[in-house]
C-alpha cells in the first residue's frame, strides 16, 4: 500500500505512522487540525502552499507502514 493524494491526512498519519515526520515539517498545521479526519493530502497541501506530488513522494519515501492490525 502507498500514501496517495486522495488519501486523508488522518488515514495516512494512522496508516503509515511515519507520516508524522514529514507532515510536522512540511506543514505542522494538519497534525492539529480537525479537517485532517476528512480533508485529502492534496487538498491539505495545496490549501498550504506545497506542491501535492512533491509531499506525496516525500511521505512514500519515508514511509513505514503500522504494525498495529
């Protein structure tokens, strides 16, 4: 499974818990808002000013997906 554009922020910070990182540097502001339980990445992103492939190809980098089932 891959981080997509389409996907919710608060799906991928549950997804792929090492979103975190990426998402406190590139913009902090969505780990607080309550619009990251229905706002997608691409939204959040361009809402902020930061290019939606660019963050989607971070998060994949970095990306480790939860051990949690």
């Amino acid at each position: 499974m891959k981080i997509t554009k389409d996907m919710t922020i608060a799906e991928a910070l549950k997804t792929f818990p090492s979103s975190r990182k990426v998402f406190k540097k590139r913009i902090p502001e969505c780990l607080t808002c309550g619009g990251a339980q229905a706002e997608s990445i691409q939204r959040g992103a361009t809402m902020h000013g930061i290019d939606p492939d660019m963050l989607i190809e971070e998060l994949n980098r970095t990306a480790k997906p939860s051990k949690k089932k």
